[in-house]
C-alpha cells in the first residue's frame, strides 16, 4: 500500500477517535448529549467546598462515553475559571495494568504526568521511582497518593480523575476492601474529584452496605433519538437526511454514536439507496460467519 493511502486511512482512524483530537476539534465536532455535558460541567463547577460530589457516567459500549469525557477536559482547559481551578487527569479506556490499588493510583499518577503539561512532567519521574524501588512496599498506596496531592498543591488545581469502565475494576481485580478504602479517600479528600464511566452498574453501586453506595452522582448516558441521530449524521458524513432516514439508521444502530459515526463515515459519498444495498451485501456475505459464531 502506498505511504499516502496508509496515511489517508491512519487519519481516518483517529479523526474518530477522540483521544486523538484537539479540544478544538472536540469542541466543533460535540453536537449531541449537550444536557450530559452541562450536567458534568455544573457539578465540576460547584465542588468547591471540602468535600467534592463525585459522578458516573454510565451507557453500554459505543454510547458516547469517552467522547463525553474528553470534551468535559476540553471544556475546562477553554474556560478560564474551570482552568484555573482544575487540573484533569484522562486515564486510558482499560486499565489493564491494575490489579491492586496500589496499581490504581500509580496508573493515575501515570497518566497525570503524561497530560502534556510541563507542570506535570516531573511525575513521571516520581512514578518510575516509586514503581521501581517500591514494588512491594505496603506504603506504596499512600505514597502514590501522596505525590498525586503534593502535585494539587504546587499547581493550586485540584484534581479531576477521569476513570473509564470503573465496574470493570470494582467487578474484577479491586473488590469490597479497596473499594470501601478509596471511598474513604474520595469523601475526605477536596484535592481529588472523580469522573467515572461504567457500561453498566455494578455490585459496588448499589445497596447501602455497598462502597459507593450514594457516593456517585448517576448519569445515564441514553440512546441517541432520531432526531440526534440526523444531527450527527449531518456532522460526520456533512448533508443533511430526512427523519425517515433518520430514524432507519436509529433503529439500525440502535441509536449508539460509535454505530452512527461508523456509518456516517463509511456512507458519506454514497446515496442513502447505496449505502443500505452496500451493507445488505455486506451482511450477506458474511451471514455464514455470523451463523457459526
């Protein structure tokens, strides 16, 4: 393959891909969950006492989670007093690397140093540090901790923790012990907010004998209407459709983003006519692949 068509589909790749887009292209291209957004933002603007309210996002794979996530950044680094207060900390979808808590803020403290912020270029040596010459110290917890909030306090920002597919860790590796420890720290700590997702809720959620009972505040990330679904057609593939074709690609997609913007992207140079002829064959021809699985 020619290096242009290789460079023409790596392009392709990431313009969807919101780790990989500016804030200014998040921004532009942010056209529908508004009223989650402005959720996110008002509780973000509002914990300014001594304890934060921490919140979870919750929607199925392809709901628009990190989407989300990463345009709530964007929206605190372009408003001065968002900017001033908060520094955020995008931790990576999978955090395959944990299995302790230990784990757990080591990766935080990974990620923080890696935010391209000259501030925080020196936690990357704290990190390497820690990680090599205390392995196995039972203090490497609190001490992971510990750089995280010295951090806070030399850039007089409190942290915003954005952790993707927390039911995953609390379902998984961490359990009720480090839950109910990082519970602690998030109602005690002001320096530490966090923004989770979860493609569904978990165990830890819900009951009131459980970590993180009420310690979130829950929002559901819901499916996309018809009429959101024209909306983002229209900025992905750039032309408008009627609501009758609208809502064929919603009830198609089931009103996911990442199905919408799939398709968008695959049909933005075709007729709507072509577009579903090309996916018929397209099922077609894998229909005995799909029947063996």
């Amino acid at each position: 393959m020619p290096p242009e068509e290789q460079m023409k589909i790596t392009e392709s790749h990431m313009k969807y891909n919101p780790a990989f887009l500016s804030n200014e292209a998040l921004i532009e291209g942010f056209c529908v969950h508004h009223g989650e957004l402005a959720t996110l933002v008002d509780i973000v603007r509002k914990n300014t006492l001594s304890a934060n309210q921490h919140v979870m996002t919750i929607g199925q794979r392809g709901s628009g989670k990190t989407t989300l996530m990463h345009r709530l950044s964007a929206e605190i680094a372009q408003d001065p007093d968002l900017q001033a207060r908060w520094f955020p900390i995008i931790c990576s979808e999978e955090l395959y690397e944990v299995v302790t808590l230990e784990d757990f803020w080591l990766e935080i403290l990974f990620h923080a140093s890696k935010q391209g912020s000259a501030s925080a270029e020196s936690l990357h040596t704290t990190y390497e540090e820690l990680k090599r010459n205390h392995k196995n110290d039972p203090k490497l917890a609190a001490l992971t901790l510990t750089a995280l909030l010295d951090f806070s306090n030399t850039i007089g920002r409190r942290l915003l923790v954005i952790c993707e597919n927390m039911n995953q860790l609390f379902s998984g590796p961490l359990g009720d012990k480090e839950a109910w420890g990082l519970r602690r720290i998030m109602q005690n700590e002001p320096r530490l907010m966090f923004a989770a997702t979860a493609t569904k809720s978990f165990d830890q959620l819900e009951g009131k004998d459980k970590a993180f009972f009420e310690v979130f505040r829950l929002i559901e990330l819901k499916r996309l209407s018809a009429e959101e679904c024209r909306i983002l057609w229209r900025s992905v593939a750039g032309r408008e459709i009627p609501a009758s074709q609208a809502r064929a690609l919603q009830i198609l997609t089931g009103g996911l983003p990442r199905l919408m913007v799939l398709l968008a992207h695959f049909g933005r140079d075709l007729s709507f006519l072509n577009l579903m002829e090309n996916l018929e064959r397209l099922i077609d021809d894998h229909t005995d692949y799909f029947k063996s699985g």
